[in-house]
C-alpha cells in the first residue's frame, strides 16, 4: 500500500501503543465494584474504538511492518486483561477463558512456524470479525453483571442487532460494495438477543453461558486458516523441535494461568501481566522470523520452563491450600521469567524492532494482517 503524501499528527503505530499502554487501567476498574465496572465499560470502549482509528491511519500514510504485527498484539492484549478478569469476577468459567487464550497462543506459534519456512498466510476477513466480536461480547458481559434492568441489555442489544443492518446500508450507498460483517454481526446479536429475552431470569446463567461459547467458537473457527496442515508444513515438513517448544508454551501458558487466576488464591496481576507480555513476545518473535532473524530454541525453551515451573508450583500450591504469600512470589517470579526474557530478547534485536518502526512490509506480506 502506498502512503498518501503528508504525515499525520498521530501515527498508527503510536494508537496500537498508546492503546497498549491504557489497557492496564480498565483492567484495574474492573475490581472497583460495580462503578468502576461501569466506567471501565466505557473507557475500554473508548480505547477498543481505537483499533479502527489505527486501521485507517496505516490504511491512510502506509502500515509498517512492526505495526502490522502489534496491532494483532495489542487486541490480544486486550483479550488477556478484560477477560482473566472477568473470570476471577465469576463472570465466565475458567475454561473457557482458558481455551480462548490457547487459541491466541498457538496461532501466535504457526504464525512463526510458518514464517520461518517463508510461506505467508494471509488472514481472512473472519480473524477481524473474531476481534470485533470478541470485544463486544466482553461488553455484554459487563452489562448482564452490573445491570439491575433486564430490558437496559435487551435495549442495548436491540442497538447492536439494528446497528450493522443501517452501518451495511450506509456503506452501501457510500462505497457502493456490500459490507459483509453486517451480516455476521447481524446475526450474532440477534441470536444473542433472542437468547437474553427468551430465557426466564432463573436460567440467566445459561445466556451466559452462552455467549462465552459463542465467543469461543468464533475464534477457534477463525484460527482454521493457521492451524490446517501444522504437521505438514511445507517447505521442511514437519514440525520440529523450535515448533514443539513455542506449541508447548503456547498451551502450558493459558491454561495455568486460568486455574491459578480461578482459584483466588493470590492478586492476579502478575498473572494478567504475564499472558499480556507473552502475547507481546509473540509478536516480536513473528517479526524477528519475518526478517530472517531466528530466535534461539533454547532461549524459548528456558522462557516456557520457567514459566510452567513456578505457575505449576503456583497451582499446586493453591489447590492444596498453600501459604498466599508464597503463591504471591511464584507468580511474580513467572512475570520475572517474562520480564527479563523479554527484555534480552528485545536488547539484542533492537536494531530490528526499531527499524520496523519506519519500514514499510512488501506487498502480499503476512507482516501486515491480524489474526
């Protein structure tokens, strides 16, 4: 894509941060009891909303390559510190938080499988739609659980159902191209609003239920394009021993996570902030293989054990009702484990990361899509 001629007052890349540096807040607002829950409603609305912003921006002045990979990571992140919460708050049950992260890893992990063998896979339109849903379903959320007015979420529903069918409309008349997430959110709300009016309060659990599911099913299904043929790549075959490490975090990693962060046993943040960093280390390592740079094995190898090591320690420790300080410290030497890793991975390949700030992907680039 060409950049149109000018600079903007804002650059993309410094929304997909920017956006990325104010997440953490509406994660804490989220244990404020329910104002803060309203206010973070609104607020992470606000900084959702952004991920349009950055699109047309880069769409707009031309996308760079590290752009193209952090802002996939910044949704990501965004993933990891509204809905970790909202499984320790009781909202949804721990495995499906958990499933929808290892979704998230284990993309993240062919993404790099297939960079390193060269071959680029471009996202489909559905990864955006997943995005989108994703972030409207966490909203839903917040509404059934600090709304005391049932017809409050059936009117907001009722909005969002309406919503796509005039957007598509408008769009229409304006580009003259059809619009075809109207008619996937078109149903997606109606079917959520068909549940939440159809179902007595008694079985209001069961509508949540629901949307988790519905959540979880849309983004495993557009994690296929990723996922169809891992163990056959091509160019080398099949998966190998730097595969089998980042599959191996990819699932260890969200899985602790969400036992450790369901049993109360500790302040969840070092946990929330380590999936958060990770996901952000993913987006570094696609970079990294996408300019020929391959991280060592070894060093995600001792990265993946650390971690395990002291979140399975963690767990152990929880679910036999072990000391809540000790569990506290295993915790924060995981987010350690993340920090410091992160950080020698970064210092040494600075020279690619910043340089990515400015450098523009080759055309047809998987550097430039989300997932």
């Amino acid at each position: 894509m060409s950049p149109s001629p000018g600079k903007p007052l804002i650059t993309a890349n410094q929304v997909t941060f920017a956006r990325l540096a104010l997440l953490p807040i509406g994660s804490w607002l989220m244990y404020q009891g329910v104002n803060g829950q309203w206010i973070a409603l609104v607020f992470m609305t606000i900084v959702g909303c952004t991920d349009f912003v950055d699109g047309w921006l880069a769409r707009k002045y031309g996308p760079t390559v590290l752009g193209g990979l952090m802002d996939p990571v910044a949704d990501k992140v965004f993933v990891a510190v509204t809905f970790l919460p909202s499984m320790e708050l009781g909202w949804l049950p721990w495995y499906i938080v958990a499933l929808l992260f290892v979704r998230e890893f284990v993309v993240t992990a062919a993404r790099t499988a297939y960079e390193r063998r060269k071959v680029s896979l471009k996202t489909s339109y559905f990864a955006k739609v997943k995005t989108w849903f994703q972030m409207c379903g966490i909203g839903l959320l917040f509404l059934y659980f600090t709304v005391e007015r049932p017809w409050i979420v059936e009117a907001f529903l009722a909005v969002l159902v309406a919503g796509p069918l005039v957007g598509g409309a408008l769009f229409y008349l304006v580009k003259r191209r059809f619009w075809k997430g109207s008619v996937v959110f078109f149903f997606c709300f109606a079917a959520l609003l068909a549940a939440t009016v159809a179902w007595p309060e008694n079985h209001f659990h069961y509508v949540v239920l629901g949307v988790g599911w519905s959540i979880l099913a849309i983004t495993w299904a557009s994690g296929g394009v990723y996922l169809f043929g891992l163990a056959e790549l091509p160019g080398t075959g099949r998966i190998d021993l730097s595969d089998v490490v980042r599959l191996a975090g990819a699932i260890a990693l969200p899985v602790l996570a969400a036992l450790i962060v369901s049993l109360h046993a500790a302040p969840s943040w070092p946990v929330i902030a380590t999936v958060s960093l990770e996901f952000g280390v993913g987006g570094l390592d696609n970079l990294l293989t996408h300019q020929n740079r391959m991280p060592s094995w070894r060093g995600w190898a001792v990265r993946v054990a650390g971690q395990a090591g002291f979140l399975g320690a963690a767990l152990w420790l929880a679910r036999s009702g072990g000391d809540r300080a000790l569990i506290y410290g295993l915790c924060l030497a995981a987010f350690a484990v993340s920090a410091v890793s992160t950080a020698i991975l970064f210092y040494r390949n600075r020279d690619v990361y910043l340089g990515a700030l400015e450098a523009a992907p080759p055309s047809g680039s998987s550097a430039d899509t989300a997932a």
